[in-house]
C-alpha cells in the first residue's frame, strides 16, 4: 500500500473530508490532497482499513467510520471532523455502492435497489446538507464522484446508473441552491484501474485493454484525483454546476460490429 509517493508541499491550513476513501479513488484522491498540503479526513464503513491507510498517509490523515446512507452517522461524522479540526473547506463524495452481479432486472429487489440509492445518491445530499454549513464559512466545494454510467450502460445495471445519473442532476442543483459561496462540480470516471498501486505493477493490465481507449490507456486513480484536486483549488473559481468525463474518450468512441 503504496500511495504516499508524491512528495508533499507545506500545510496550507485546508481540510477536505473525503468519502469512501478506504481504497480505490478515494484512496487516491486523499493521497493526492495531502501532498498539495490539505489535511484530510477519510471516511469509510471499513474501519480496520481505513484507520490503517489513515496511518501510512501520516499526520495530515484522519479516519472517521461513516455509513454515508445514515443520517445519524453522517451528523456524528461531520461533528468529529469540526472537533479534531475546527473547519471544512471541501467535501468530496466518493462513497458508492456497485451490484458486481449485475443482477437482472427481474430479479433486483426493491431492498436491494433503494440500498444502492441510498448511498451513491442520498448519502452525497446527506453530506451536503450537514457540511453546508461549515463550508460556506470557507466560500468551500463540493465535488461529487458520478460515472459515465450516467449516460451509458451495460445490461442489468438499473439501480447504478440510476443512481449515477441522479448524482449529476443532484450537482447541478445543490451548485444553484448553494452558490456562491460553495462550488458543487461532478466528476465521472469511466475504466479506473483503482486497485492499489502495488497490484497494479504486479500484475498489469493487457494492450487490449488500453488499446480500445482514444487516449492509449486505462486510467488511473491519480488521472481522477488531480482534477478533483483541481475542482476543489482557487484556481476553478469560476466553475460550478458542471460535469467533467475521464475516461479516455472512451464514450466518444463509435463502436461498429464486423
């Protein structure tokens, strides 16, 4: 577990709380934040590993156990957060559910469809309302991790890309309701190689899979997390509202059979 590589810049007095940051994106999101100098919060269900990722990401780390679909955890949450450190300047909403099974459409469960809703889409609504607060004190931002499953989809994958697509309407509205002083922006990824770096060398993707992207290749958790790092930056004061794709160009590509 390797994602300290970057050599870290000053403090710059910043903290983000960043969701589902146990692995993955927002494992690297995180990682990437803290080396442009903010100290981070990660928030996760997985206690065991992300106190342990909070650890090897040093002092500017913090872990916080969150459900973001429960309310009472989201208030317990940002309430540890304001404790330890006295402010929030960015919310990043990373947390999200996928049905790995794909499961039919005549066999997914109203339980398990509301349980997928309730994360990916409740939760980032959840987290805005009780950080809002907090961040309009700092003019803060908001980025919220969507997908390009939002306008594309595989068969059986109803609950995600509804929950997707509902992220990137939720965006543009809580960028309306809160502006100006919060940015709201979306992010949304498409083929992420998010497995930890160390597995990535080990056992590396094949040439078919970068050879189908535009862009030569499957991307990386960092291509992700230096445009949150950017969204959530002074430099991206005049963008709010919008969605921005990293996927190589993969959903501009025209795929014919032969």
């Amino acid at each position: 577990m390797d994602w300290t590589r970057r050599e870290a810049v000053p403090d710059n007095g910043k903290v983000a709380l960043v969701t589902g940051a146990a692995r993955g994106i927002g494992l690297g999101i995180a990682a990437w934040l803290i080396a442009e100098g903010w100290k981070v919060v990660l928030a996760d269900t997985d206690r065991t590993r992300g106190a342990k990722v909070a650890r090897a990401l040093g002092e500017r780390a913090w872990f916080v156990a969150m459900d973001v679909s429960q309310e009472n955890q989201v208030l317990l949450g940002v309430s540890e957060v304001l404790g330890q450190f006295g402010r929030l300047d960015a919310l990043v909403n990373n947390a999200g559910l996928a049905d790995p099974y794909n499961t039919p459409l005549q066999d997914l469960s109203l339980s398990a469809w509301n349980r997928v809703l309730a994360t990916n889409l409740s939760g980032p609504l959840l987290l805005a309302k009780h950080c809002a607060r907090y961040l309009r004190a700092h003019d803060g931002a908001i980025v919220n991790l969507s997908s390009t499953r939002a306008h594309q989809s595989e068969p059986d994958s109803e609950a995600y890309a509804a929950s997707k697509g509902g992220l990137l309407a939720l965006t543009h509205a809580l960028a309306v309701s809160l502006g100006p002083d919060i940015r709201v922006n979306a992010v949304s990824p498409g083929w992420i190689d998010a497995r930890d770096p160390s597995a990535r060398r080990s056992d590396p993707l094949g040439p078919e899979d970068h050879q189908q992207h535009p862009a030569g290749r499957v991307g990386t958790v960092e291509d992700v997390a230096s445009l949150v790092a950017w969204l959530l930056s002074e430099e991206s004061a005049f963008v709010t509202g919008q969605e921005f794709v990293v996927d190589g160009g993969m959903t501009r590509r025209m795929i014919y059979r032969d």
